[in-house]
C-alpha cells in the first residue's frame, strides 16, 4: 500500500470551484440528505471535483469542507483513505490502478504491473512522456473472482493477461477507450464460473396469463355449498391427531358416538382383579360395588379403643 499524500505545493492550484453545472449538481446532491446530515455528500462531491480538475487539489478538499460545514482533516482523511482519490495529477487519459491484493497477484498482477512499468513509467504515480498515462498498485477492488484485474477511472478489467493489459493500455493512449469493453476479457458472463454458469440453469416457465374476469352471474354459479367436497384425507383418517377442526355439527355427532362406544372400551381395559384384595370375589366377573379390585387401596377402618388401649 503506497503512503497517500497531498501533492506538491509547487503543483496545487490556489483556488478551487466548481463551475456553474457542478455546482447545481452539488447543491442538488447535498439536499439529499436529511437535515443535519449533509456532511455524508462527502464522498459525491469529492469525487465531482476529481472529475472537473481531473485530480483532487488541497484547494478542492477546502472548498469541499466548507460547503459542508465540515473540519478540513475530516474531508482530508477521506479523501487520503480511498484510492478512488487522486491527490496528485494522474494521465489524462488514464490512470491504471493494478490490484495487487493475494487473489490478483496469485493470478499475475506482477506480470501487469511489468506491462505498466515497461509502457508507462518505471515507478507508480509518475506520468508518461506526453503526460497521457499513469499507474500504481492497488488494494483489492472487489473483483477478486475475476482476477487479475485493474481499474480505469471507474471501469474494471478483469480476467486479464499481460498481452490483453498492453492492448488495452495501447487503445487508451490512442483516445480510443470506447474500442474496449469493460468487464471481463475472457468468454465469461460476470462472475460466473469460466465455461459458463453451473448452477439455476434451469428454463424459467413463462408467467401465467390471468384468466379472463368472471361476469357476476357466473362468480354465483361458481360458488360451491358449504362443505361441498370436503376432501377426506387418508392421513387423516389413519392419524385423529392430524386432522381438520370439525363443524360443530360434526364434533357433536362424534360426541355422541364416542360416548356410546366408552363402556366397552372401558371394561375390555379393566383390569383383573387382584385374588388377594378381592377376597371372595370370583376371578374374571366384574367387580360388585363396593368392592376392591385392581390397584385400589383398602379402605381403612379406625379401630375402637377401650380406656385401657385394648382393642375391641
Ligand atoms: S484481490 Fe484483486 S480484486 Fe480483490
């Protein structure tokens, strides 16, 4: 990463404005935001003033700081922190940022910045002989998939190779930039996988046509009676617990028919009662009233003690 500083002073103009279509645009910009917030039109406006002096001046970071309101080291840390930010002239035609983060120069930003030192300048930031073309290395620029990349002013070009870098730094040097395309510089759609997208191939069906609106009459007709068709489910049938609320008339009758078929039901899981608490009771007939059977306790009866504590 390349220590960013402010220019020379020998370089820095005196002044700095934005001309009349700028400056509406500005003005513009900065009403975007909410009250109290305009200090955010940072960024917009530092990059306007880049593109109208073609670099960004110590006269420009003022006159920004002032429009906003804002303290001048603010706008001077922003406009230090991104390298989107020239703070020196650059080539007039282009300024080639290499990206030389570990994805890009795992895949040979060294051998573009090899192209950039032997058609531009040996070292970064200085310009060509007619003033034209500059670079220097870049952090990554967020194109890591298709790397190795550089930026141009704010177009990317991607997937490159040293022959491809020299042709496109050949066709800026002409002033003809418009005879390349951005992007990348393979046979690759965006970031999909090089040979073509792997994956959601499938045919998207076409979206179906609304139907025609129904006339009143037969909106009507169409209507069923309640309860008509009622789907019974197998699923349901076989789980009581997965099925739909019942109609209150339905819940009734299955009310009713629950009710009779509980005293069957209810003596087939009776258990047998216990010989021993059963006493005389024959094995296998219903218990009598008042009779002991199954888990049931013993009533207890409290026995009668005389003064003496003999038990009567
Ligand atoms: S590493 Fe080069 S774009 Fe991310």
């Amino acid at each position: 990463m390349s220590v960013r500083r402010l220019a020379e002073d020998n370089v820095q103009p005196a002044t700095f404005a934005f001309n009349d279509e700028n400056a509406a645009w500005a003005e513009a910009t900065i009403r975007k935001y909410p009250e109290g917030r305009q200090q955010s039109a940072v960024i917009p406006l530092l990059m306007r003033a880049q593109e109208q002096d073609g670099w960004v001046t110590k006269a420009a970071l003022e006159y920004v700081a002032q429009k906003l309101g804002m303290a001048y080291i603010r706008v001077l840390e922003v406009a230090t922190f991104y390298t989107q930010f020239q703070l020196k002239p650059v080539g007039t035609r282009a300024h080639v940022q290499v990206c030389g983060t570990t994805p890009c120069m795992l895949r040979g930003a060294e051998e573009l910045i090899k192209v950039c030192k032997s058609k531009i300048h040996a070292n970064p930031l200085e310009l060509n002989e007619d003033g034209t073309l500059s670079w220097e290395e870049v952090e990554c620029q967020g194109a890591c998939v298709n790397a190795p990349m550089v930026m141009i002013f704010k177009d990317a070009y991607e997937d490159l190779t040293p022959t491809q870098l020299e042709h496109i730094i050949d066709r800026f040097h002409a002033g003809k930039p418009h005879e390349i395309t951005p992007g990348p510089q393979i046979d690759r759609q965006f970031s999909a996988p090089v040979g073509g997208p792997v994956t959601l191939n499938e045919d998207v069906k076409p979206a179906q046509k609304d139907p025609e609106p129904k006339s009143a009459a037969e909106e009507a007709a169409s209507v069923p009676p309640a309860n008509a068709g009622r789907a019974v489910d197998t699923a349901e049938e076989a789980d009581p617990s997965i099925k739909t609320p019942l109609t209150d008339k339905e819940g009734a009758k299955r009310r009713v028919k629950t009710a009779q078929e509980q005293p069957l039901s209810a003596t087939a899981s009776t258990p047998k009662p216990d010989k021993k608490s059963a006493g005389s009771a024959v094995e296998g007939a219903p218990p009598e009233p008042g009779s002991v059977s199954g888990d049931a306790k013993p009533k207890r009866t409290r026995k009668k003690t005389t003064p003496e504590g003999d038990a009567s």
